[in-house]
C-alpha cells in the first residue's frame, strides 16, 4: 500500500511539474539555488514560450549566479533591448561590469555619448509616442501663431514652434535609432575566460604577431567577418571594435552577439 501510495504522490508531482510553465520551473530551481538548472529552464522558456525582458533578466541573474559574468551581461543587454527603462536589468549590468576584469576606455565624443544615453532611455514606440506629442504641440504653436490677434502670442507661437520643430525632428531621429538598436545584432560579449584579439584573423604564430588579451564580460562592437574552414583553431573570425579607435579579429567562438 505505501509503495501504491509513493507512486501515486510521485504522479501527481509530476503533473504538477508539467503544468508550471519552464518560465516558472526556473524560478523555483533558482529559489532552491539550483542555478545550472534554472539557466537551462530559462532558455527553454525563451525558445517555447517567446522572449520577454522579464525571462532575460532572470536568466542573467540565474547566470551571474553561477559565474557565467559574459553571459549575464549577454543577459541584462538583451532584456534592455526589450524594455529600456527596467531599472533592475541597468542596475544589475552596471553591477557586472564593475566586477569585468577589461574595462576598455570610453572615447566616444561627448554629443555622441548623450545621443546614445538618450536613445537607451525608452524604448522606440514610447519615443514615436513622444515625438506624436511634440508634433501636435507644434500644431498647436502655428495655430497660434497663425489665428491669434495679440502680438505677444503670436511671438511665443512663432518662436515656441521653432522649438518645438527642432525638438519634434529630434524625437523622430531618436526613434529612429532606438528602433535600429533594438534590432541590430552588431554588438557581442566575451563569454570565454579570455581571448586573444590579433591583427589578422588567425592564430597567433609568431612573435610578432600583435597579440592582446582580453577577458568575460568585455563588450565589443562586430565590424565584419571571414569565414576559415581550413583554420583548425576557428572556422571564422571577427573583425571588432573595442572603443572608437581599436580594431582587432578575435575568434567567433569567443563571443555572443547581444
């Protein structure tokens, strides 16, 4: 009788199991500290049940966990890709990043920096949205200008709709942008220990071979790729950016694009 019994409550528990989505079967392995488990259950998700910002932020948790800092970065990126103003997944990047060992120096000009801050802070339907907003203010600027009887009015139509012109076709192009970023696959992450970024794309073999060194976590921007399949050590190579002024082919293995 307790053997019938055991396999009974050993039935019901696995119904149980298969009705919880993978979403939610990763979440109780990553409450029991069973990380492995819940990255594997966390991607399942993600390949049955559709990509969402919430599932990528716990799969960077769940990898962070378990000391996978290239791919949580991976992660946290794609989750912001999703939903810009998630707090959680900016913060716990940024926290990642302090612990990434390579921590390459930011040359990009000042206007471009708070060009890409500013696309990176909504994502491109709420930034169309604000640029519908602007455009019927300026509507409502003309209409000023344009019917109002008392000269100071018309003076803020005309220069408050010069404004909000210049403001409109910004908010356009940082739509514009936004919605380029969110699906553009040019950027990747080392999720290797380490790799090695050459000055051709192939194994270093001489000593002069310009040969650096950098490490899990590093961002790097993809430019262009070869394929090598004679090439026993990869069978394609990127040619990447570090920053604005740093060019190098790294191996493709190494990295994954965000």
């Amino acid at each position: 009788m307790k053997k019938f019994l055991s396999v009974v409550l050993l039935f019901v528990a696995s119904l149980q199991a298969f009705a919880l989505s993978y979403g939610q079967q990763a979440d109780s392995a990553y409450n029991k500290e069973n990380y492995r488990e819940a990255i594997e259950l966390y991607n399942k998700s993600i390949a049955q049940e559709g990509r969402s910002a919430t599932i990528y932020y716990n799969l960077g948790n769940a990898y962070f966990r378990n000391d996978n800092l290239g791919k949580a970065v991976v992660s946290y990126e794609r989750a912001l890709r999703i939903n810009p103003s998630d707090e959680d997944a900016r913060q716990n990047l940024e926290f990642v990043r302090s612990r990434i060992q390579d921590k390459p120096e930011d040359d990009t000009p000042f206007f471009a920096s708070m060009h890409a801050s500013t696309v990176a802070m909504m994502s491109p339907d709420a930034w169309a949205w604000t640029a519908f907003v602007v455009f019927l203010l300026l509507a409502g600027a003309a209409a000023l200008y344009i019917f109002s009887q008392q000269v100071a009015l018309r003076k803020a139509g005309f220069f408050g709709g010069i404004v909000l012109l210049v403001l409109f076709a910004y908010f356009l192009g940082v739509a514009a942008d936004a919605a380029s970023t969110a699906r553009s696959h040019e950027d990747a992450v080392v999720i290797v220990p380490s790799t090695q970024l050459t000055s051709a794309p192939r194994a270093s073999k001489t000593a002069s071979d310009k040969v650096v060194t950098i490490h899990e976590g590093t961002k790097v921007a993809i430019v262009d790729s070869v394929a090598t399949p004679d090439d026993p050590v990869s069978p394609k190579w990127y040619n990447v950016k570090i920053n604005n002024s740093t060019k190098a082919w790294l191996r493709a293995s190494d990295v994954e694009r965000i």
